[in-house]
C-alpha cells in the first residue's frame, strides 16, 4: 500500500511518513498541492493521501477537489489531517471529496483509527 | 459580552499549547511568571482574517525551538539546520494559531506561518493591539503566546 503525505512542513511530513511506514505503508511526500497533484498522476496513484490544508501554491482543498475531477484518480482516499477546524471548513472538505478529518494535533492512534475506518489497515 | 467582543482567555490558550506540546514534543508546558525572553530567539507567527482579524505569535529561546525541533524531526541534539528549526516552529505556531482561530468568530482564515530568529528584532502588526499574553514554560525554556487585534 502506497502513502502520500501531503503538508508544507517538512517535521509533520516526518511524523504522518513515520506513522504510516509503521502502519506498512510505502510513503511518498510532497510540499504542496501542486506537487502532489504531479506525483499522482505521474507516478503509481497512492491507496490514501493525507492532505493539509493550508499549503502555499494550491491548498488541500485545491488538491481534494483536482484530484476528484480526474476518474483516474477515484480509488485514491483521501483524509485531510489540518488544524482547520471551523464546522464550515470540515464540511466543504467533505463535499469536495475528502472521506476523513484529522484535526492537528492529533496521535499515531487517532491516524492509525481512522485508517482502520476506511479499511486500509487490518 | 457580544460574539465580535468574544476573544480566547489565558486558560484557553494554555490548554491548546499544552496538548501541541506534550503530544508533539513529549513535552509538559506549565505557566509560569512573564519574564521578558532575552538573548536568541525563535518567532512564529499566523495572521488571522475573516470575521476576526490579528495575529497569534509565539516565541521561544533558541534553545527551546531547537529542542522543540529535534523532538519533531526525531534528530539528534544539534544535528538540525536552522531551516528545520524554523519549519518545525512554523508548523507548531500553525497548529496552535489554527486551534486558536477555531474558537474566534467565524468564518475567518489563517495565513501560512512566518518565522523571525534572532538576537534583536521586534515584530509589529500595524494598528493591532495585544488582547492576550501567556507565559509558559517546560524543561526546554519558554514559551510565549500573544494575541494581537486589529
Ligand atoms: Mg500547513
């Protein structure tokens, strides 16, 4: 199983890199949006992205929103792991396309659960 | 008090720095008295606008930011740049400037982080107003939170 951990800071892609790794992922990352955008669909689409929200360049609900409108990009899951935590935010993001919310901060366990809901991990 | 008027108090912001700090760093922040941080230090800030508009900083000696850093990064004491350090301080000041926002009037959104380091520099919001400091500290140093209104 392929990982995308997808957040403008380089210590938090270290923590969602170390937990999914200890969760058996593979994991590849990118800075922002946009560059997330072109990992995708230039190399082999991931089982789930855990996707920030505020990133320079394109957001990560930019990124939800690309991603849904290409077909070929369907079976990826998408899980926004984001401080954002207005009701109204959550919701957009939902309606966009993304399948779960992690609010920042968060716990190896509170990821690894959420997962598990989506059925990536045993 | 009106939903405009409404801001976070002192016990909100510690406890929104407390948990960033022990389930990020492994790290327990308590207050303490508000002692001006002097020598070098580390500054992150996230702007606010919207429904709300100012400014959440945080500061910190260099110390505690490269400890905060390395407890982050999972690195050996001294073995991170300065532009880790920032990131990492970049990425807490988000966090706790995000879980902030979320308990002032909304809709409103939250810039990217910005980080000063230093011996000497003072950072300003033109027209903005502190409502809110918060004096903090954990075996690293401390921490410093303010709230700025425009
Ligand atoms: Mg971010």
């Amino acid at each position: 199983m392929l990982a995308l951990v997808l957040d403008d800071s380089r210590a938090m892609r270290m923590i969602l890199g170390r937990i999914m790794r200890e969760a058996g992922f593979d994991v590849v990352e990118a800075g922002d949006g946009k560059e997330g955008l072109e990992r995708v669909q230039t190399g082999p689409v991931p089982d789930v992205a855990l996707v920030d929200w505020n990133m320079p360049v394109m957001n990560g609900l930019e990124f939800v929103t690309a991603v849904r409108s290409q077909p070929e990009l369907r079976r990826m899951t998408l899980m926004m792991v984001t401080t954002e935590s207005e009701h109204s935010q959550i919701v957009r993001a939902l309606a966009a396309g993304a399948h779960e919310y992690v609010i920042k901060p968060f716990t190896a366990d509170a990821i690894v659960d959420k997962l598990s809901l989506l059925g990536l991990v045993a | 008090m009106t939903l405009a008027n409404a801001v976070v108090t002192a016990e909100q912001i510690t406890a929104i720095a407390q948990d960033v700090w022990s389930s990020f760093l492994q790290l327990d922040l308590l207050p303490v008295e508000n002692v001006p941080i002097e020598g070098s230090s580390v500054t992150g800030c996230v702007h606010v606008s919207g429904e709300w508009g100012g400014s959440i900083f945080l500061q910190c000696p260099a110390g505690h930011a490269q400890v905060a850093a390395e407890a982050m990064f999972a690195a050996d004491p001294g073995s991170l740049a300065a532009e880790e350090i920032s990131d990492a301080l970049g990425e807490l000041t988000n966090m706790i400037g995000g879980n902030i926002k979320s308990l002032l009037p909304a809709p409103s959104t939250l810039s990217i982080p910005s980080v000063a380091t230093g011996d000497t520099y003072t950072v300003r919001v033109p027209g903005a107003v502190v409502i809110e400091h918060v004096a903090l500290a954990c075996g690293a140093g401390d921490l410093h939170i303010s709230i700025w209104k425009v």
